[in-house]
C-alpha cells in the first residue's frame, strides 16, 4: 500500500498551489478594494465624502433606488414567468426538449452588448417590433427589465427543471392517491423541494441585475441608468472619485449580503440525491399541447426574439454598410478581441486550474472563486485606476483583470469536476508506482477534461464580450468589438446604428464559436452526465455581467 501524507501535510500540499491565483486575488481585486475604501474615507484630493451621501442626496437615491427596484422586479418577473416554464418542461416529454434544453445555455455565452443591441433592434428606434405595433419604448424602464429577462429567466427556469427533478415521485403519488387535487399536490410535494432552488436561482438574477452595467449603460437612458452607470460617469466624465468611491463601496456591502444568502442556500443544495424521480409524460389532449406550445412561445419571446432581431438587422444592413463595417477600424478591433480574449483565456484556466487544485484542502479557499462574482467589473476597474495610475493602460494590466474576471469560471467547474472523481483510482496509479504529477497528467486530467473545457468556454466567452474594464483601463489604439459597438452607438446617423449592429453579428458569432469549439464532444472522453444523474447546484452554470 502506498503511502499517505497526513491530512495537515495534504492541506499544505494543496494550499501551496494557491499561490498565483492567490497574489491574483490579493493584488487586483482585494488591494484595489481597499483603495477605494481609502478613497471613500480621505476623499483623496477631493473634500471626504459622507457615507451616507447616496442616501442623502436626492438624484443618488433615486439612481441606488431604481438600482434595487429594478432587479427585484425582475426576479419577480423570472420567478412569475419561469416557474410555470420549468414545469412544462420538467414534466412533458415531446421532440426538441434536449435542444430546448442546451439553448438555454444561450443566454450565458452572448455578450451583453450583443443582448443590448437585440433589446433596441426590437423594441427601440426603427424596431422591429416597435415599428410594427407603432411603439417606441426608448426612454422607458421596459427595455432594461426586457434585456435583463433575456438575461436572466434561463437561470429561474434552469434551476426549477433540476429542482423538479428531485421531486420524489413515491410521495408524488401518495398525495394524488389521498385525495389531493395536482394543484395541492404542487403545492404540498413539488414546491417546498424547488423553493430552495429557485431562492438560490433568484439571488443570482439580483446580483446580475444590480451590479450589471452594459444593458443598463444602453437600454437605461438617462433616467433609468443604474449606479454602476453612474460610478462610470462620476470616473470618466466629472472626475469625482470620492463620490464614485462612496458609491462602489455601497454596492459592494449590498452585493455581498445577497452574494452571502447565495452561498448559504448552495450549501444547503450541496449534493443531494434524487430517488424515484417523477417520469416525464407526452402531453394528452390539446391543453396540455396548448400548454407546451405556449411555454415554447414565451421561452422564445423572452430568450429568442433578441437574437433573431440583431441577426435581422445585420443581415439586411445593405451593401454599403458592410462594406464600411469591415474597413481598417474593424480589423484592428477583431485582432485585439481575439488576442487579448485569447492571452486572458490562457492565464484563467491556469488560475482555474491551481485555484480548484488548492481548493480541496480548504473550504474557505474554494469560496473564495466567488469573489469577482460578487465585486461588479465596473468596480474592479475603477479600484485597479486609482491603485496604479502608472499602470491604467498598460496590456499586461488589462489582460489580468481579463483573467480574473474570467477564471472563476474555470475554478467551479474543475472544483465540481474534482469533487466527483472517484478516490480509488488515483490510489491505485500511486500503489502502482505513478508520481503525483504522472497520477494528475494520467488519470486525472483526462477524466477533468469535461469539466475544464466547459469551464473555459464560459470563461472564453466572458473575455470576449468584456466591456466595463476596457472602457476604463483601453488605450483608443486597443479598441476591442465591445468599444466599437459602442462608440458606434454614441454616433449619429441611421448609418452608424446599422454598422452597429452588423458588429454586434460579427461578436455574437465569434462568442458561439468559441463556445461550440471549446465545449464541443471529443469522441473518446467521458461526457457529462445524463439528465438524471445527482445534480450538485441549482445554478452550476454563472453568468457574465
């Protein structure tokens, strides 16, 4: 029998590959928070701002306000809209419901201009929808809860199709065979399983929501804008860094008491086993095809219609427009999306990798990936501006906030993927005589590979759509897709709109195709486990803000 290192040597082991993502954490998200905080407190150059100054000033109250407002509508809307959703779809077995399934997944790897652009070019000037129905709801708070339910009720109806999953179909059918009307018997078996799952699935919709700054930044206006579009202008346009400090600090002890509730119910989602899962059924009779054909509707309506608006708009933008799109501009913003989506996307699945390695050897390490989930990129790149002046426009600084905004996706995934892995045959490669690093290239790793890809298309996907850290810390000559749209769209002209949304074509592609290349089956490695099988998180998959 091989040997075995003591639990606290282990740990050690472990915790001595934490070093990188570690000094990652400490020097670009953890020591530019206490710049701000410094910043908050002193006022730096400026007079020191109260703290209590966004509840005290009128316009700020209104802006943290509707900050709050917005997303708790729009969890509402989700929760109103998704249950019925994930109901269909968790109980109904009909042809297309796999692919309904992955097309969920939509949502997550579209950057957020991109959903933006989709929002305008239907409900916006010269919309497709607007136009129409005679409507112009530009200026008004529906498109931002419009595009934030793009966004967002893929994550509710997720989260209630596993949650239904656990449903225990013995007790199910004890309750019908008492008496209780389907009505009762939802409210008695199936609902008080899925409430936790839909709690932790709505904390994540307000986070996204309340820290999101690129839906808020073009369907907001200057009435509806958020506070993360606020602290952009307070930085970029009127210099007063107190005040935006003040403002992020506010943010960030918010985002953080929901980011804590989160934590707790994923704990308490943590590995559960199903048993007797309820059999899904073809609907009989019309109303329950009504039903399905209703619910595929409104999937559509809410998840779809954006997407087919920009492929709409590209499409029939005319031939002058594309020939303007792809001029000299254009090319220099494609090569540096790829490049630096690339440069970022190699140095997160590092961090991801090390990260998730250390994290098996201490559970305070393994929540601390959710830290740039929970401290918005407006905020990073803020604190990253005022702790290295020198540094604001440097490349290596930009592809590292890239990274470590990116990494935590790769970091859960592998920590999943790890946590499944059975023990025994990494015991039996050492007993044969394997080192750990034959043991990890060997055995480990290839069984990861899954996880790793499916971490690294989220992550890929994130970098290519990035947007709040390089409006802040870009030089003009490092235009990426996401600054050019929205330079674009700050000009005049049907022309610029069009070319606007042609770009936004061009970025929705490059996101798919990277995500499909990356996660995409290779034959001859183990696959995810079928629709079934213990589900871990009722939300495994994060989202880009």
């Amino acid at each position: 029998m091989s040997e075995r290192l003591p639990t606290s040597s282990r740990s050690w082991a472990g915790l001595g590959l934490a070093w990188l993502p570690a000094a990652a954490l400490g020097l670009l998200l953890l020591a530019p928070l206490a710049r701000l905080v410094l910043e908050g407190v002193t006022g730096g150059q400026n007079a020191a701002v109260s703290w209590s100054l966004p509840w005290q000033d009128d316009y700020l109250r209104w802006r943290l306000g509707w900050s709050l407002a917005q997303a708790a509508i729009t969890c509402v809307l989700a929760l109103l809209l998704g249950l019925p959703l994930a109901w269909v779809l968790a109980r109904f077995e009909f042809a297309g419901r796999t692919l309904v399934l992955r097309l969920l997944m939509l949502p997550f790897v579209v950057p957020t201009l991109v959903a933006a652009l989709g929002v305008l070019a239907l409900w916006g000037p010269r919309g497709v929808l607007s136009g129409w129905l005679g409507l112009d709801l530009q200026g008004s708070p529906w498109l931002l809860l419009y595009g934030n339910l793009f966004f967002n009720l893929c994550l509710v109806v997720r989260a209630g199709v596993d949650a239904l999953g656990q449903v225990n179909a013995r007790q199910l059918a004890a309750a019908r065979s008492l008496g209780a009307t389907p009505w009762r018997a939802f409210w008695r078996v199936e609902w008080p399983t899925m409430a936790p799952w839909l709690m932790s699935s709505l904390c994540l919709v307000f986070l996204y929501c309340f820290a999101g700054f690129g839906l808020a930044l073009v369907l907001g206006g200057q009435r509806y804008a958020t506070v993360e579009v606020e602290i952009y202008t307070l930085v970029a346009y009127e210099l007063q860094l107190a005040q935006a400090s003040v403002l992020a600090l506010w943010m960030l002890a918010l985002t953080g008491a929901v980011a804590l509730a989160y934590a707790a119910l994923e704990q308490r989602l943590a590995a559960p086993l199903r048993r007797a899962p309820v059999a899904r059924q073809q609907p009989r009779g019309w109303l329950q095809w009504l039903g399905v054909w209703a619910a595929l509707l409104l999937l559509f309506s809410v998840c779809g219609l954006p997407i087919a608006a920009i492929l709409w708009r590209g499409l029939f933008a005319g031939w002058d427009t594309w020939g303007q799109v792809f001029d000299e501009e254009t090319r220099g913003a494609l090569w540096n999306t790829l490049r630096f989506s690339g440069l970022a996307l190699l140095l997160a699945t590092l961090l991801g990798l090390l990260h998730a390695m250390a994290a098996r050897a201490s559970t305070l390490w393994r929540a601390a990936a959710f830290l740039p989930f929970v401290v918005s990129p407006v905020t990073v790149a803020f604190g990253l501006l005022l702790l290295y002046p020198s540094l604001s426009a440097s490349l290596p600084l930009l592809l590292a906030a890239y990274a470590v905004l990116a990494y935590p996706f790769v970091a859960k995934s592998l920590s999943a993927g790890l946590d499944s892995l059975p023990v025994h045959l990494g015991q039996a490669a050492r007993t044969l005589g394997a080192s750990p690093w034959r043991c990890f290239w060997r055995v480990t790793l290839p069984l990861l590979l899954p996880a790793l890809r499916r971490g690294m298309a989220f992550a890929a996907a994130t970098a290519l759509g990035e947007f709040a850290v390089t409006l802040f810390l870009s030089r003009p000559e490092w235009a990426t897709l996401t600054t050019l749209i929205y330079q674009r769209l700050g000009r005049p002209g049907a022309a610029n709109l069009d070319a606007a949304f042609l770009l936004a074509c061009l970025l929705m592609a490059l996101a798919l195709a990277a995500f499909l290349l990356i996660e995409w089956p290779l034959p001859g490695h183990p696959q995810p486990p079928p629709e079934g099988a213990p589900v871990r998180s009722a939300t495994s998959s994060p989202h880009h803000a």
